[in-house]
C-alpha cells in the first residue's frame, strides 16, 4: 500500500449499524475503520446486504451510526445539528443514487439548477449548470424532462447535478446497477474524469465487477465488515 | 427563502394529478362560497336591520338627558337644545338629526280609551328619519309645521278606538303641574302593515306636545348617519361635546334587536367556520396524499441538501396555489350570488307574511346580501388562509421525511 499523505475526508473508527425493527436487531455494519482521503476513486464492492448503501448513507450524513467515530471533512458527524448536516450535505457533498432519482417535473437543466439554488446561487446558477451539462456533453438534453431519458442519460444528469457546484466528495450508491454494460462504461469514464480533472473524490458502492476495474482502490465489505481493503 | 426552480418544481407538482388538483380547487372554491354567500347575506341582513332599527326612531344613535339610561324616564328634557341640535348638525357624518319629545297618556273616544307615548316630531324632519312615516301607507295626511292640535295615529290604534280622520280624541296625561288633557282631531292615519305596531304610533308637532304635556323642549335627538359603521367614532365625537349628556347607540336603545343580530351573526360565522373547517380537512387529506406519493422525491430533496422549512415552503406554495385557484371560483360562484342577493334581494314575505314588524321597528319585506369589492379580500384571504392552515400538517409531514429511510423503501 503506497503512503497516504493527502487531506482524510472521511474518517471511520469502529463505526456500527444495527437497525432495528420492533425486537428484532440486525447488524449492517460492524466495527467498520475506513480512511478516505482527498482525490481518491474509492469503490465499496460486497455482495448484497454486505453494508455497502448503510456506509454510503452514514458517510453522507444521510443516516446516524449506532456507535463509533465519523469525521467527514473535517466535522465530527455525530454532533451535527440536522440543520448543519443538511448545509453539509448540499454544501460540500454530491449524492448519485441507483434509481437516478431526478425530479420528474424538471428538465434535466432544472434538476441541476435546483441543487444551486438551494445553495443559494443566483442568476448564474443557469449559466454554470450549463456549463456543467456541456462539459459532461449533455447539452443537447437540456430541455428534456426525466421521463424524455434513457436510464444512462438519466444517470448521466444525476451526476451532474452531483457535481455542478463542484463538492469535495460524491457519493454514489450502486451508480451503474440499473444501466447496461456501454452506459455504465460511459458513466464511470466521466465520473472518472471528474475525479481527475476536478480532484473531486469519489465513493462509490457496487457489485459490478465492470465497475470495480475502474477503481483506484476497491474496500471489500462483507456482513458489515471490511474484509480487504486494496488500491489497484 | 423559495426561489424559480422550487417554485416552478411546486407548481409544476400540482398538475401530476390534475384531477386531484382541479378537485381540491373546486372543494375550496365551494366553501369559500359558501362563506362568501352566508357573509354577503350576514352582512347584507344586519345592515338593514340596523337600519330598520336606526329609521324605526331609535337612530344609530341617540342623544338623552343625563340619566336616562337608568330611569328610561320620557318625560326628561335636554338643556339648551337648540345648542345640542346645532352642533350635532354640524358633525359631518350625520345626515339627519330628528328632535323629539315623549308623553305616557290615554286616548279616549266615547267610551273606548288605549294608554299610548304621545310623540312630539318636528314633521319636516321626521317624514325623512322615521320609517314608520316614510314607508307607510297614510290615509289623510301627515302633520305639518304649524299644526294646531292635530295627530296622526296608527292603523290598529284608530281601529281600537273606533276612529278615523277628522275625529276628535280625547288626550289626559300627567303634566308637570298635575293631569292635563286636550283634544287632538285625526289628521292622518299610518298602516305600517305591522298591527302591533300601528296600535302605538301617536304623533303631534312638538309644539302641540309642548302645549298639550307642560314639558317645554325636546327629550332626545335621535341621529342617523351616513354610514352605520361610523357609530362609534361619531360617538366619541359626540361624548367629547357634550360631557352633561348620554349619547346612546341603537344597541342601548334597542336591546332586543341587537341581540337578535348578534346572534344572527354568530350562527352566521360558527356556520362558516363548519364549512371552512370541513373544507380544510379535504385539503388536509389531498395534500397529505400528494405527500406521501411523493416521500422518495422529497427524501431526495433533503438528501441533496433541502432544509426542512424549505420543504415546509414547497408544500405551502402548493397550497397557495390550489388557495388561488380556489378563489377565482369562489368568486365566480359566491359573487354571483352575492350579487343576485344584493341586486334581486329575497323576499321574506313567504316567511313572515304580511307582518314586517319587530317590537317598534318597522322591517323591510326584502333583505338584500351586500356586494363590493369586500368579496375578493375575503375570498382570497379565506381560501389562502384556511388552505395555508390546512397545508401545515401536511409540510410538517414532508419536513420530516428521513431520507435514509425513505430511500431504503
């Protein structure tokens, strides 16, 4: 493993799951320690169960761990106010889900403004959310509303709109699980020169083993463990 | 803070159902015309009762010797009522200001007599205040300046006595100075249509009043303004005038009738709350529909970094929307039949027969529903206000939408 010496944007100790429903406890994640550090192209791989969306979720601030240590830039999560958890969320992180889940009634230039009028961006917010579109070649879609898309164009849209205020981290659940092997290959390329040319760092969760090559280090979970962790 | 995109992503939020939507319209346009009607009628029937009350003599308001209220005393005079009269005329808001004095006495004819107040009236005036002389039907004529021991009397009163124009009756009353009597000849005869009320109206000129009672002046002013809703401050204006006196508003004067349209009023809006309450519900139940259709797109929203009260604002537009929406037919609705009621009026003959009166007020046979640019204020006011109500519970719902959660599911 080469040294690590960039800035650690997320920071795991022990951290663990157990979702409970009525009596029953079932354990998603357990004793997990992860470090990420700026720039990286991490895959989560596992098989199905393994954790993989609990990680995602706890990392972006979507869910609380039961019990262990999180810092992702910089701030403890777990004493985040949930108002201070949501400006971190539209602030600094970008979130790419399986099932696109862009906003029907916009067009896909709309989605990607919406994200920057949230942070409170202006009149340029059109302009920069066409850049983004152009820069990812998806200007020709612009006007077009999500049900207009094919799944990889949809997809395509959802990560820039992850992206169009250029966060820190993106986390992507399962980005290719619903898109055939040419999509998914397209997708992951421009994730991949996002990462590159934007130093913009990357988690991303499958089980693709497609997706996985594109990896610069791939974190194996099974059963809420971290079974192999390796760059490639 | 809600900016374009979310405005537009709201809006556009309401036509993915467009049934749903134009339905939730349609609920809150009735309702809110509902409300608009039973106001327009509320408003429109107080209005003329306060009138009837105010042109039947009581006035809008009333100007009395100091101690009337507690002795309801008539034969008490005012001080320097010619001041009094004079400076109430000046006030802008009144439009007619009608002197008149009171005697407790008994008519008699042969051997039939009826006790009766006696009314000192200046005619020019009163033929313009009074109702009671202004929309009956006179047989003879009404008195006139100058009138020697004239009187006109109600229908039922000359009926009693067996009397008709150019009989004398025969007047005793108690005087300052001891009993009194005089003889009155019949000018003229007023069938208000209302026999309980025709059986006390006794008018003379105040001069004959003064004559034939002992009591030199006048008992009270009875006022009617221009616009019954300037009572109050007209009242105010004329308590800073005359500090030695009681000024009255028709609600002291008639109790009986201001009871009735408080209480008119109140059925009025517990009737309208029911329905906007009813209505709500309806809003509460669509929206919270619309919400939880819609729990993964508004996780996805928070997970991408939407506060909780923006979330709060999306489903508060909606509602906005609907509200306005809702509004253009309630006034599509409501104010055409706000304005039929004020235009056409209801005919309430059906309901009351013949007989128009209430105690001494003499009532009008129509009630008219008020009509005027009041409507848009209320329907938009109403209809925002209870749809925005109505869309708390639901946005409450939406903001707390966990998004772990709802995207798990």
């Amino acid at each position: 493993m080469k040294p690590r010496t960039k800035e650690a944007l997320v920071s795991a100790r022990n951290l663990t799951k157990v979702y409970k429903t009525g009596k029953v406890e079932t354990p998603a994640l357990r004793g997990v320690d992860l470090e990420i550090r700026a720039g990286e192209f991490a895959a989560v791989v596992g098989p199905s169960g393994s954790g993989k969306t609990t990680l995602l979720n706890i990392i972006g601030a979507l869910d609380s761990a039961t019990s262990g240590d999180l810092t992702v830039l910089g701030r403890q999560v777990r004493t985040l106010s949930k108002r201070a958890r949501a400006d971190m969320r539209l602030l600094q992180l970008g979130f790419v889900f399986q099932a696109y889940n862009l906003i029907p009634v916009l067009t896909a230039q709309e989605n990607v403004e919406f994200v920057l009028e949230l942070q409170g961006a202006g009149d340029e917010k059109r302009m920069r959310a066409r850049e983004v579109l152009d820069h990812l070649g998806l200007s020709e879609l612009a006007g077009r509303r999500p049900a207009e898309l094919s799944g990889g164009q949809q997809q395509r849209v959802a990560v820039a709109r992850a992206v169009a205020s250029f966060p820190r981290l993106v986390l992507a659940d399962e980005p290719t699980a619903n898109l055939d092997g040419e999509n998914a290959e397209v997708l992951l390329r421009m994730m991949r020169e996002l990462n590159e040319q934007k130093q913009i760092t990357f988690i991303f969760s499958t089980h693709d083993p497609r997706v996985i090559s594109h990896a610069r280090r791939v974190v194996t979970l099974v059963d809420g463990r971290i079974v192999t962790d390796e760059e490639t | 803070m809600i900016g374009r995109i979310s405005g537009r992503y709201a809006l556009r939020s309401l036509w993915r159902h467009p049934r749903r939507t134009i339905l939730s319209m349609v609920g809150v346009g009735i309702g809110v015309a509902i409300g608009l009607i039973a106001t327009s009628w509320m408003r429109g029937g107080t209005e003329m009762q306060i009138r009837a009350v105010s042109e039947s003599g009581a006035g809008h308001l009333r100007v009395v010797p100091k101690g009337w209220t507690a002795r309801r005393e008539n034969t008490l005079r005012l001080p320097d009522a010619p001041a009094i009269d004079g400076a109430v005329r000046s006030i802008p808001a009144v439009e007619l200001a009608a002197p008149r004095a009171r005697v407790n006495a008994l008519l008699a004819f042969g051997n039939r007599s009826a006790g009766v107040e006696i009314v000192g009236v200046d005619p020019e005036v009163e033929q313009r205040a009074n109702r009671i002389v202004f929309k009956s039907r006179l047989a003879g004529r009404y008195l006139k300046p100058g009138d020697q021991n004239t009187v006109v009397v109600g229908r039922t009163l000359a009926d009693r006595l067996r009397v008709d124009l150019d009989d004398d009756l025969y007047v005793t009353l108690s005087g300052p100075d001891g009993v009194r009597s005089a003889m009155l000849s019949i000018v003229g005869v007023l069938s208000t249509g209302a026999r309980d009320l025709d059986a006390g109206i006794c008018h003379v000129n105040l001069e004959v009043m003064e004559k034939i009672s002992g009591y030199a002046g006048i008992g009270e002013i009875s006022i009617l303004l221009d616009d019954y809703r300037r009572i109050e401050e007209t009242r105010r204006e004329l308590g800073r005038q005359f500090a030695g006196l009681e000024v009255l508003s028709w609600k002291e004067v008639n109790p009986g009738i201001a009871a009735n349209v408080e209480g008119d009023r109140g059925f009025m809006r517990a009737l309208v709350a029911i329905i906007i309450v009813v209505v709500g519900l309806g809003i509460v139940s669509a929206q919270l529909t619309a919400v939880m259709e819609r729990r993964r797109e508004i996780a996805v929203l928070t997970a991408l970094g939407m506060r909780a009260r923006q979330v709060v604002g999306l489903v508060v537009i909606e509602a906005v929307s609907v509200a306005l929406g809702g509004s253009v037919i309630a006034l599509c609705i409501g104010g055409g039949v706000a304005h039929w009621l004020a235009t056409r009026g209801v005919d309430i003959r059906a309901l009351m027969g013949e007989e128009f009166g209430f105690g001494d007020v003499l009532l009008d046979p129509y009630i008219y529903g008020d009509f005027g640019s009041w409507i848009v204020f209320y329907a938009l006011a109403v209809s925002v206000a209870a749809t925005v109500a109505a869309s708390l519970y639901p946005a409450w719902i939406a903001s707390r939408v966990e998004p772990a959660d709802a995207l798990r599911t």
